[in-house]
C-alpha cells in the first residue's frame, strides 16, 4: 500500500498569496474589519448556535471491560499504552492549546463552508464561518482563558486564517459535493463497537466513495504518512459496515504546507484493518484487566501533555545527576 502526495507547497505565505491573486482575497490591513485574512476583530454579536459535538464520550473504565473505542483512542493505545490510560481510563482533563483551539474551529469553519451553494464557498466566506466559530467557542469556559492579551488572540486568528487561505490551493470548493459532514458513526463489527465522527465522505461522480480528514497539524514526511492513515482506514471500515459500500480511497487534507496524502483502499486493506482493530481491542481488553499500560516513549512525547507524570520520565528524573569534576 503507497501514500500518494498530491499536492505540496512549501511556504504558506506563498499558498496565501496565490490564493489571494485566484481567489481574490482581500490583502492583509492592520485594524481592518469585516472580511479578508488580515481582519480578526469581529468577535461580538449574535451568531449560530455552537456545535461543540467533537467530544467523544468513552465508557471504559478499570471496573468495566471495553465497550465502545473510537479510531483516536485505538491511536493513542498503538502509540503508547500509558497514553491510552491517561486519557481513556484515569480520564486527565489537559490543557487546551492554541493549537486545539485552532483545529476546533477550522473544522468548525469547513464543515459549514458546505452549507453553502458551491458559488458562495469563497474564502471571505470560510474566514468568516471561522470568526463566527471562534467567536462561539472563546465564550464557553474551556476556550475563555486561552489568550492572556488581545494582541495575542488577534495573531492566532491572523495566521489561522492564513491557514485556512490555503485550503483553496488543495481542493476547489464549488466542484465538492459532500455526501455527509461531521458524521457520527457507532458501529457493532460483530462483537467490537467502535464509535468516531467522520470529518467528511465525498461520492464521486462515478459513484466511487471517498473519506477525507482534516488536519491543521504539519504534514508528515511522505515516508511517514502511510501510519497517520490509521484512524481514516477505520473509518472506511465502519462505513463499509453501514452502508454496504466501501470507499476507494482516503485522504489526508493537511492545511499546514499544504499538502494532501491520497491513499487507495481495496477490500483486502479493509479485512486488513478489521483484523488489526480485532487484534487491538483485544490488547485493551488485557490491559485493563491486569492494569498493565507500558509506556512507549518516542518523538510524539514532546507534544504530550502528560509528560510530567509520565513514567518512562520519571525514572529518568530519578537517575543521580551526574558530578561534575
Ligand atoms: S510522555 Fe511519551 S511515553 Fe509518556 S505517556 Fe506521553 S507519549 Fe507515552
């Protein structure tokens, strides 16, 4: 199985700026309102109802054998099991970032665009489903206190919405016709259920289905993408169980580069992957009935929140210093 790159553009100020000759954005302008990349201070009025329906519930816990998993949770048990427990089973609230905050409302922002007929889906209109996202989000208590400074606030929205200018350099808007957006899912795979919320399927026009993910993390290098497919594998697995039809391929859009990674998928990667979930639900399963969580250190507990009660950390803290001569 091989990871197609399609599209890759090293600078995004360059995507931004090349949007903004084809798609005619309004140019960045200090103190602007209203609507184009450089305009990040509408954040007042009366705005739509927030869908804050990204929060997965679990229902495993050290009494309880495994019930439900979602495609993020299986993730975190084949990166680290420990990580898995923090999160699953002791349930950690961590910190919201700036980061999570950003790709919150991004997806907030595309999920939308498509509410919209295709002439409409222009970025003045994705960066003002953006505002009107934030806007909703920085009033619930978990965004409140995200920015210590206006100023602050004011250069994530800024380089969020160039971000989000990129989005028009990968796909063209008006030629997507989503078949589902933001799709919850919860599937019995025969003794497995599995429970996740799909960004967006596409039926092309030759009836061939086609999962996409948004990402507004970096891209991995290409010799490392085939592993960042594991969750969207899943989810065309529960899309072959509800509807009889399996996709033929999955995408990764990655606004940070922007770079989109294709992957085909056939029935083979499909029964494949089906195993592989069987075979890790099962993993669980014996972790939490003996309450074994090793942790697997590696490159991604720079990002993790947990560090700091991490085992495989604190064995390291524990080691004497060594003296210095
Ligand atoms: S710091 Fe690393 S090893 Fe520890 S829980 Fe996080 S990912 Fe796992």
């Amino acid at each position: 199985m091989s990871v197609q790159r399609v599209l890759s553009v090293s600078s995004v100020r360059l995507a931004v700026s090349c949007a903004a000759v084809l798609m005619n954005i309004t140019p960045p302008a200090e103190g602007r309102q209203g609507t184009g990349v450089g305009s990040f201070r509408d954040l007042t009025g009366v705005f739509a109802t927030p869908n804050l329906n990204c929060v997965i519930p679990v229902s495993y816990s050290r009494d309880m054998p495994l019930e439900t998993l979602s495609p993020s949770r299986a993730s975190d048990f084949k990166q680290c099991p420990q990580l898995f427990k923090f999160r699953s089973i002791d349930r950690i609230p961590e910190p919201v970032t700036i980061y999570q905050a950003r790709g919150t409302t991004a997806h907030l922002a595309l999920q939308d665009l498509y509410d919209f007929s295709p002439e409409q889906r222009t970025p003045e209109a994705l960066f003002d489903l953006f505002r009107k996202a934030w806007t909703d989000l920085r009033a619930t208590d978990e965004y409140a206190d995200l920015f210590a400074t206006d100023e602050e606030e004011r250069s994530w929205g800024i380089e969020s919405l160039e971000l989000l200018a990129n989005y028009f350099a990968i796909e063209n808007p008006v030629e997507v016709a989503p078949l589902e957006r933001e799709m919850d899912m919860l599937e019995d795979l025969g003794g497995i259920t599995i429970r996740g919320i799909l960004d967006r399927i596409d039926e092309l026009p030759d009836g061939d289905l086609v999962i996409t993910d948004y990402k507004t993390g970096k891209a991995p290098p290409e010799r490392f993408a085939l592993s960042a497919f594991f969750a969207l594998k899943i989810y065309a697995l529960l899309i072959r169980h509800k509807t009889g039809r399996s996709p033929v391929e999955v995408r990764l859009l990655y606004l940070n580069g922007p770079t989109l990674y294709r992957l085909p998928i056939s029935e083979g990667h499909l029964n494949g992957m089906e195993q592989q979930l069987r075979a890790l639900w099962a993993a669980i399963d014996r972790a939490i009935d003996t309450g074994s969580f090793p942790p697997r250190p590696g490159p991604l507990c720079d990002w993790c929140s947990f560090q700091d009660r991490c085992p495989a950390f604190a064995v390291e803290a524990d080691q004497p210093l060594a003296s210095s001569a």
